[in-house]
C-alpha cells in the first residue's frame, strides 16, 4: 500500500459512454500527477496538478478532462473515448521534489 | 526530447545477482529512479539516487551512477522468484520536479 488510492481498478466502457476516475492521496503532498501506460510503451505523463493548479498538459486531446478539487483528490474524467485509449491509467503524488508514490492503477478497456 | 534507454529483457537464476542497466541523456538530470511493477500491480519505488552521489546501497539492492557516462545500474543480490517483474528506470530534473521520464522497462525472469 503506497498510500495512493486509485478507483476503480478495472474499467469497461463503450465509445460513447462518460465515466471518471478517481485518484486519493493522504500523504500530505501537495502535486498529483496522472500517467498513462500502453502496452509496449513508455509511460506518459497526461497531467501535473500542483496546489490544486493544473501545471501541465502533455498534449492530451480533450477527451480526457482533469479535475482536481483539492490536493488530496484527483479526477479524469472520460467521454467518447477510442478504442485505443485503453490502457492502464496511474495515479502518483509527490512533495517536492521527490516523486515516489504511485497508485494501483485502473485497467481502462474501450469497446 | 530527452530519452531514458533499457534493455527489454533479463533472464536470472534463483539465488544469482541481477543487473539491470539504464542510460539517459538529460545531463541535467537530478534524481535518478528505480521502480518495480510486478503484473497487474501499479508501480513500487524501489530506490532513488541524487545526481551527486555514486552509489547507494539498500538492503539487497545497489545502484550505482556514473553521471560522465550518464549510466545507472540496478543491482539486486540473491534473486529470489518474487523479484520478477518489470523494473523501470526514470529521471527528473530540477526544471521538472516529479515529471518523471521513464524507459521502456526490462522485464527480469528469475529461474529456480
């Protein structure tokens, strides 16, 4: 257990469906990150959210939408989404300058 | 941009010595990452090291840095059949703090 909590852990949903994921930290740290793992890739980072103010966006197209109410809860919301967008999607927080704790992940499959 | 490079695959019998090497190319790179994904699992920190330090050793495992060459290495002593999993290297930088970049990943098979 890192302390990071990801829910939920395994994700099915249909092209035109809207669902969200949900990332919580009780460590203290004051940046949220999400990550994206595709198979037979590198890790990407989506988004950087510190003191709750989005700091980065890595590109990502707008169907994926962020959302992050304080520094302990992170969102990704999702709608119209591809098929190949299914991946594994990672939660992590850090404090500083060092990272560290990522969460379990939610296994997202687009049909 | 920068890239981080691994090997992709390492076989290793119970009982011997792993290593698991990475390069990278951002010379301003200051923290230096481990990290373990066993399957279906998120990631698991296994060790860091600052950019002025050669060497840090925890418990079974060592990691050793030659920033001229930009090389870090994983070494885990006594590999057990619970050490197989994907090992990721990854670094940030001082303009980056916690934007990690990160190889592909070595996938480590450890044999009885």
């Amino acid at each position: 257990e890192t302390g990071v909590t990801q829910t939920p852990r395994h994700l099915v949903m249909g092209m035109t469906n809207k669902k969200s994921l949900k990332c919580e930290q009780h460590l203290g740290h004051n940046a949220m990150y999400w990550y994206k793992q595709s198979a037979k890739k590198p890790l990407e980072l989506m988004f950087v959210y510190n003191f709750k103010e989005q700091t980065e966006n890595n590109s990502v197209p707008s169907r994926f939408s962020p959302e992050c109410p304080n520094s302990s809860h992170l969102f990704l919301h999702l709608h119209t989404l591809q098929p190949e967008d299914s991946a594994l999607y990672l939660c992590a927080s850090s404090q500083g300058g060092q990272m560290g704790f990522f969460g379990q992940g939610t296994r997202l499959t687009v049909v | 941009g920068e890239d981080v490079e691994q090997s992709l695959f390492l076989s290793v019998r119970e009982g011997d010595s792993s290593v698991i090497n990475c390069t990278y190319t951002d010379s301003s790179s200051t923290y230096l990452y481990w990290y373990k994904q066993e399957p279906g699992a998120g990631l698991q920190l296994l060790t860091y090291i600052f950019s002025n330090m050669d060497m840090k050793q925890d418990q079974r495992l060592t990691v050793l840095l030659n920033k001229k060459d930009k090389h870090l290495s994983l070494r885990i002593a006594d590999t057990q059949t619970g050490d197989s999993a994907i090992y990721f290297c990854a670094e940030s930088t001082t303009d980056s703090w916690g934007k990690l970049q990160f190889g592909a990943g070595t996938q480590v098979v450890v044999t009885p």
